[in-house]
C-alpha cells in the first residue's frame, strides 16, 4: 500500500474511533486489520492522535497477540492447539503444514506468501483439529488434508 | 393433498458455516423458488443448534426434522421432501448406532433429549439478527417486570435464586450485585466478560451467536439493579460472528427502546458498547479485562487490590460477569427465584453449559442441570468413546482444571464437586480423553499454555510453570529423574499458594491431577522410558 493510501486509511480509523485512552486497543485492530501489522508510522500516528507516548503504545502492542510488527503473509494460516485439537492431532497438522509451505511456526515466508502461527483456540473444538487461513476457517483436519489443502494453494500461487 | 407449511432453520454458527452453511442457505433459496414452494416454506438463519460436529445442520420445524452434515447438492432432495406426501430425506438424518437406526426428529435424539436447554432454549431456534424473532421467543419481558421492581428487590430475587456466575469461579451472582449496588458513587459500569480464553470451551461464542438479546436483557437489567448507565460486553476478536451478530442486536434493542435514554419509558437510561480483545488469555480475569478496555496492558492487578465491584473500570465501581451468567437472569426475573433455585445440587443451581470435545461419539454445546453425572454427559449425551477405545479422562475447566479418571464417572458435576476433586467448572470446557491420550504430554501441554499466556508479573507463576514445563518436557523426552513427580508437587504447590492472581494459583491443576489420578504413566515415563499411550517421542 503506498504512503499516501496508507494515511488516509489511518485518517479514516482514528475519525470513526475518536480520542479517548479506551480507544487505542479498538484503533489498533482495526490498523491492524487494515494493513496486517502495525507499520511504525501508523503507530506514530496513532500515537501523535491520542497523545499517548509510543512507548505505551508498543507496550500494549506487543502485549497482545493480535497484533504484529512486522508485515505477515497474503495467506495467515492458523492453526488452533487448543486442548481438543491438541488430543486429535493438531501437532502432526503443524508438521504437516510446516514441510508443505517450507517455513515453521512463527515465521512468515519470504515472498510474504503466508505466515504460519498457532492460536490457543478458534473456537469451533467440536470440528477439531481446526485451522484458519485468514478468516477462513477448516474443521477435521487430517494431516493429509492439510496437505493437500496447501499444495493447491500454493499450486495455484505458481500458476 | 394439504399443504405443508414447514420453517427451514439453517444452523449459521461459526461451525457451520466452516462447512459451508451459507452456500446451503442461498441454495435453500433457490430451490424453493424452482419447485413453487417459496410461498409457503420459511427459511429462517439460525444460531448454533449444538451438534456443530454433524454440521451443517438443517432442522426443518414444526416436526423437528434433523438433517446433518448438508452440502448444497443435499438440497433439492431437502426442498422436495417438503412436498406433500413425501418422506425425509434418510440419508441426511442422524443414524443412531446404538439402535442401528436413523431417528427423524432432533428432539429424539439421546444427544438432545436427555439435555435440559434453558439458556440454550433460544441458540438455534430463532434468528439472533432479528429482534422480533427474540420478542416472539419472550425477549425482553424480564426487562419489563424489572424495570417495575425496586433494585433491592431484584438482587433479593438474584440472591434468592442460587445462581452462581459461569465464568469459572461460581461466585454467588446477587452477592457480587448487591457489592455493586452498595459501592459508593454515581458513575458505575456493567461489563460482560465475553473473552472465553479457554482452549477448548466455545459456549460463550455460541450463546452470543445464537441468542444476543438474552445477554443484552440480562446486562440492561444488571445496570437497573446496581445503577449502572453503560456497559461493555468485552468479546474476543477471534469471534467475528458474535461480534457481528451482537452489534446488530444492540442496534435493534436501541431502535426499540430497551437500550438508550428511559427506556421503555421509564427514568433509566443504559447503553452498551462492544470491546474487542486483543489475543491475551489472562485478559480474561476481571482486573487485567478492565484494564485492558483503559487501554493498557492486560495484567491483573498487583495484590493487596481492591474488588472490580469497588474500584473497577476508570476505577469506578464495575459489575462483572459472564456471558451465561447475564443470559440467565431474564429467566429468574420471568419465572422467579424459587423455580431457578428448585434446579440443580444443593449449592450449585439451575444449569451448565459445556463444550464437550475429544475423543467422544456426539461433540457440540451442550446444557445439563447442575448435578448431573459425568457418566451421563460422557455416555448418554456424548454417544461415549468412538471407534471402540476406552475412557481415560475427562478434563474440565482448561488450563486452570484437571483431568478426571474413570473412577470418577459417577459424581454429580456441579462447581464444588469439580474443584473438590482437583478439577474446576471453568468457563465450561469438557474435553474427553482416550487411551491414545497420554496424560504426561496434557499436563505438558497446558503447562507450555499458561507458560506463554503468564503476564509474567509475579515471579512464582512467570519462572515456576517454566520450571515446570521443563520438568514435564524432559520427562515426556524420556530424560525424566526419580524426584521429579515429588518436584512438581513441591513446585505446584508453591505456585498455587504465591501467585498474584488465579492464572498462577490455578495452573498447576493440570499437573496435581493428573499426578494425583495417573501417577502410574509418569512412572512409566521415568522409570521405563515408556509412554503407555504411545505419544511422546522420546518414550515409545
Ligand atoms: C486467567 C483467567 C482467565 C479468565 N478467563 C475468563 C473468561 O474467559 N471468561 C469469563 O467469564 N471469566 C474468566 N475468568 C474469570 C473472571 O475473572 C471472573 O471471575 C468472571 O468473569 C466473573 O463472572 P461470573 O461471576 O459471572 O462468573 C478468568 C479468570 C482468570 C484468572
Ligand atoms: S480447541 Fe481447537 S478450536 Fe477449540
């Protein structure tokens, strides 16, 4: 996104928000959803509007994990390790995904392809193992299908 | 030939629609149009009907028609049986093993009947998107009575009932309301505690899915009673759908007058605003939550601190609850105390609600009494173990919980029978372990959760669950010591006693269960390298 795009995106964000302490969590989702991280003029910005001081800002940024600092893939895989997916085989799907996409848990790839993160749960512990690939989200999950669910992905990503 | 006249509920829960109910519904639509039904069948979008493991779920009403697991080709064959004098579709209904049969109707189902809905009575059966739907299913007439009783009167009643709240702790609902009601000063806050952080627990997600205008009601009532003007309800941003759905109710309860300024008339006036969270597990208990709407880091409050019912949001006084917890008081103010109290064990009242996963035949939410066995929940309601495998353990409560043995089938699940045998109620997490489930590598595992979601304030919960989990890491690598077990004990009982807030005192859960119930499989692990369940890698 350029320079010019991304200020007025964050102008858009802090007018429908408005000032207030207890708007700096909301005001960093939404950047955060806007641009898939916190780029650091956002949050100077963002800092400037509230005068909050950036070190509180990145205090709570890096407090809670929605938020990253550093750009992360078109495709954010993530796959639950809560307790029901965890007995029904979420770390093999870890593996599995790990070896197909080429990059380990935590990482983002270099072509900013895809980020593979795990999450303590997604909600949906009935359909486990589950995954989310951005909002998306697959439930009876076998490592086998998480392949294949990669391999067309990234099959259609070298098309 | 009589004309059916049939609603068509399509479940669009965060389950279902995984599976792809919202292409079933557009399918829905069309198909009626193209066999000249659309006129006398009403599709309705529903909230989550339970059974998310059979999802999509279709139920067509009044005969309570179950069709599971519904991919859009299913759907003329659907939209056909709706013709006169023809059958259900067989293949699509729920096939119960045990009789070797399919049963037709919802309400035959073991996994069903032997459940007793109450805060659930609205999940699945009425359109949460539309606000008439919940006034036609009895919303917001509890708002009504109470708006015509003094607060006094309805904390007594709140009291009166028993209720405890459903966020973990089962703290007495009126006691918490009459603290708030009694605080000093003019500005006070409502919050809904909505953050549902336990891996493995979704009945919050689902409630506020499937049945928002209970919650809204019970929160608007909660602000009458203590005198609150505006609430928060505090929902995890992992829940877009109960994000969604709650800020379509809250528009419409203020289109209609129950939120906003005199409501219905009357000189009280209350809003409610959505606050999402960030992703932080110890944002969920009271201190840090309200904290982190203030705009700083979510990490409770250092101790001696006083109560959130005191000093709570902008260090107002600040009523906390649950989502559950709010969800059930439009039903005692509608049918009393004493009815709410008849329900449920003796010091435990009315219902609990649980997310019930792993290794069991029927996964999904499910609503029992308080009081009712674990055999009957695990067997009876869940279809027991699949595949032929044995029950090993149950664990309840998430990482702040433990796992129950098989001996223990036959107690009454209720808050203080659950902490009593070293487990707790939790937010209502109940996942079912397998033979194929080694004990050593759960308690591993929430050790290595509770370890990563320490705020990292105090020092026995930051450095002793690490020192823990090393412990546990090197045992399930085969590297486990004789002293070991008595390590962990010492340290978990330390931890339970120092830490600063119910994350640390209650981490250790995990591990004292399972050492207590399975003490044998950590031998096995020491002493011979060996991991029964066949799991860890460094002990086959
Ligand atoms: C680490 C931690 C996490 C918690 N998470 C939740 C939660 O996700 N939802 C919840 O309702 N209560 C949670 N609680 C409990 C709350 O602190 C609080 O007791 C509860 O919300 C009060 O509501 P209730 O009285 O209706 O149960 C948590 C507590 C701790 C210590
Ligand atoms: S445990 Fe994986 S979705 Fe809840």
């Amino acid at each position: 996104m350029d320079a010019n795009l991304i200020d007025a995106r964050v102008e858009e964000i802090l007018s429908t928000h408005g000032k207030g302490a207890n708007k700096l969590v909301p005001i960093l989702l939404a950047a955060q959803d806007a641009f898939g991280y916190l780029p650091g003029n956002v949050i100077q910005h963002v800092g400037e509007f509230l005068a909050i001081s950036l070190g509180q800002i990145y205090s709570v940024a890096s407090f809670y994990k929605r938020f990253q600092l550093t750009p992360v893939g078109k495709r954010r895989v993530t796959v639950c390790r809560g307790t029901a997916c965890h007995i029904r085989g979420a770390p093999q799907i870890v593996n599995e995904i790990e070896q197909t996409i080429g990059i380990k848990e935590g990482e983002t790839s270099a072509d900013l392809e895809y980020t593979l993160e795990t999450v303590a749960c997604i909600g949906c512990c009935a359909l486990a193992p589950c995954l989310k690939v951005n909002e998306a989200v697959h439930g009876a999950m076998t490592p086998r299908k998480a392949g294949v669910l990669f391999t067309d992905v990234s099959g259609n990503k070298n098309a | 030939m009589p004309e059916k006249k049939c609603t068509i509920l399509v479940c669009q829960g965060t389950g279902c629609i995984s599976g792809g109910a919202e292409q079933i519904l557009n399918s829905l639509e069309t198909e009626l149009v193209r066999q000249n039904l659309s006129g006398a069948m009403q599709i309705k979008h529903a909230g989550c009907h339970g059974f998310c493991q059979r999802g999509p779920l279709v139920v067509i009403e009044p005969e309570g028609i179950f069709y599971t697991k519904v991919t859009p080709n299913d759907i003329p064959d659907i939209v056909h049986s709706l013709q006169p004098d023809t059958v259900p579709v067989e293949r699509l209904l729920y096939y119960d093993t045990t009789i070797n049969r399919p049963i037709k109707s919802f309400r035959d189902i073991p996994f069903y009947y032997k459940q007793q809905r109450l805060v659930l009575r609205n999940c699945g059966v009425i359109n949460p998107e539309n606000i008439d739907d919940a006034l036609a299913a009895g919303g917001y007439q509890a708002l009504r009575k109470a708006l015509a009783m003094k607060p006094t009167e309805i904390i007594e009643e709140i009291k009166k009932s028993g209720l405890r709240g459903l966020g973990g702790a089962g703290f007495p609902t009126g006691r918490k309301w009459e603290a708030a009601f009694q605080a000093p000063g003019k500005d006070k806050y409502i919050i809904c505690n909505g953050d549902e952080g336990d891996p493995g627990a979704f009945q919050d997600r689902s409630v506020l899915e499937g049945d928002p205008h209970s919650v809204l009601e019970g929160m608007i009532i909660a602000g009458f009673a203590i005198g609150a003007r505006h609430g928060y309800a505090y929902v995890r941003n992992e829940y877009p759908f109960a994000v969604h759905r709650l800020g379509i109710a809250i528009k419409q309860a203020r289109k209609r007058g129950f939120l906003g300024k005199n409501i219905l008339g009357s000189k009280f006036s209350f809003d409610v605003e959505i606050f999402q969270g960030a992703g932080a597990f110890v944002c969920g208990e009271s201190t840090a939550l309200v904290l982190s709407i203030e705009g700083k880091r979510g990490m409770p409050r250092p101790l001696p601190r006083p109560r959130t019912t005191e000093v709570g949001l902008w260090d107002k006084p600040t009523l906390l609850n649950n989502v559950k917890t709010y969800a059930n008081i439009p039903l005692i103010i509608n049918h009393g105390s004493q009815w709410f109290a008849s329900r449920g064990s003796e010091k435990s009242k009315g219902t609990a609600i649980f997310s019930l996963t792993g290794k069991v035949v029927n996964s999904g939410l499910i609503e029992v009494t308080m009081g009712t066995r674990l055999r009957e929940i695990i067997y009876d309601i869940g279809g027991g173990i699949p595949d032929g495998r044995a029950f090993k353990a149950v664990q309840t409560g998430g990482p702040s919980g433990g796992c129950l043995p098989p001996e223990l089938l036959n107690m009454p699940v209720d808050f203080d029978s659950l902490t009593a045998a070293g487990s707790m109620m939790g937010s209502g997490g109940m996942v079912v372990m397998d033979q194929d489930t080694c004990m050593v590598d759960i308690a591993r595992y929430f050790l290595d959760f509770t370890q990563r979601e320490s705020c990292g304030q105090c020092i026995p919960c930051r450095i002793g669950t690490k020192q823990m989990f090393d412990i546990l890491d090197n045992i399930t690598q085969g590297r486990g010591k004789p002293e070991d077990i008595d390590t962990l004990l010492e340290l978990g009982n330390s931890i339970k006693d120092a830490s600063l807030c119910a994350l640390g005192q209650s981490a250790p859960n995990p591990v004292l269960s399972t050492i207590r119930y399975f003490r044998d499989e950590y031998e096995a692990h020491i002493y011979e390298g060996h991991c029964p369940a066949g799991v860890c890698h460094g002990c086959l």
